[in-house]
C-alpha cells in the first residue's frame, strides 16, 4: 500500500519556532479598521452637509436641474437600464440583465480564488503577458462599467426633485400617503380597474404604474408626470 501522502501548502511564516508573533485583532487591526471606518463617515457626512440638494423654499429649484451632475442615483439607474429598454416585445428578454447577468458576475467573482488559488497550489506561476492581459481586461471591464454608468445617467436631473416635491405643493406631491398598504389595495386597485390595464401591461399604453414610468420621470420630468 502506498503510504506516500500528497505534498501540502506550506506558508514559510507557520514553520518553527513557536510561538511566532502575528498581527493580533487587538489593538491593531481593530484600530486601523476604527480609523479607516471614521474617517469614511467622516467624508460621506462632510459631502452630505457641504453639498446639499437645493432645498430653499424661497428659491426651489429648476425641475430640469441636475443634468450632468453625478449622484449616487447614476449606480441605481444604471442597475434600472433593463426596464427602460427592454419594454413590449422585449420583456422576455429582461430577466438577462436583472438576474442572469448578476448571477454570472457573482460567480465569477466566487471561481477566481479557487482558479488562481489551485494554480499557486501546484507551483504555476503566471507569466508577464499573462498578468498584462489579466490587469488590461479589468481595466477594460473598469472602464466600459464606468461608461455605462455615466452614459446612461447623466441625463437625470438629480436636483430638480423638490421643485415640485415640496410642501408647498400640497399633501400629494410632499408627501406618501399615509396609509401606504391601504393606499395601494384601495385607491391604486381602483386606478388599475378604472384605466383598464394593469402595471407592467405591454399591450396598452404605459403609465405611472408601469415598471419603468420612475426612469421616464427622473429623465423627463417636465415630460412625464
């Protein structure tokens, strides 16, 4: 019988002498992450105070403001990109970039540490074009993203929403009902039956209830309202 047992990972920094010293959690770790966490919220408060959306009641925005400039709102519509396109005939095809693409992105992520993780296991190493290919594509994947998401979103007008979503314009236009659940098994069921169609109706025309009328609103909202 072969006894012969296969050859394992070994890590120069687990050989002997013992005890060796490692990078406790406590105090360093834990406090590089304090920091780190501190001075982010430190940044993300400091934006949000210096930078604030324009919301002077005795002079409100423009509703067409905004355009050109970025938000967070450009990651969200770019993730929202399939229902603007993608109506009518179309929508068998949605379900490709809401889930399916995700998915398959998550995925990959997942498989790159076992791939690479079994080749520095069996002594492979990478050569230099190799690597160069490997950063230019991520570059590459980098840059389309950033592109996609700058393409498809500076359009909005990112500041133009309390123009008209304001208390001065009445209870409906400042404010959600209050009663949100009663709301949309009463007044909305009844707008539904009335007009004779039902959200996401690819048959009849699109309306406030159809799934991407948001889109059309942020992009248009002087247009579509």
């Amino acid at each position: 019988m072969n006894n012969t047992q296969p050859d394992l990972i070994r890590d120069p920094k687990y050989d002997p002498p013992y005890p060796q010293e490692f990078h406790r959690f406590w105090p360093r770790h834990a406090l590089k992450t304090v920091a780190v966490s501190i001075v982010t919220i430190a940044l993300v408060v400091g934006l949000s105070y210096f930078f604030r959306v324009p919301s002077d009641v005795n002079m409100p925005p423009l509703p067409t403001e905004g355009e050109y400039l970025p938000a967070p709102e450009w990651y969200l519509i770019f993730i929202f990109q399939p229902f603007w396109h993608l109506t009518g005939e179309a929508v068998a095809w949605r379900p490709l970039g809401t889930f399916w693409a995700p998915v398959a992105i998550l995925l990959a992520g997942f498989a790159m540490p076992v791939v690479f993780g079994r080749r520095k296991a069996l002594g492979q190493r990478l050569s230099m074009w190799v690597k160069l290919s490997m950063g230019a594509g991520a570059l590459a994947i980098w840059v389309g993203m950033t592109a996609a998401v700058v393409g498809s979103a500076y359009p909005a007008k990112t500041t133009g929403c309390t123009s008209c979503h304001n208390p001065m314009m009445g209870v409906r236009q400042a404010l959600p009902p209050a009663d949100m659940a009663k709301y949309y098994r009463g007044s909305r069921q009844t707008q539904i039956k009335v007009g004779g169609y039902r959200a996401g109706s690819t048959g009849r025309a699109l309306s406030y209830k159809d799934s991407n009328w948001q889109l059309r609103h942020y992009y248009e909202p002087t247009m579509t309202w």
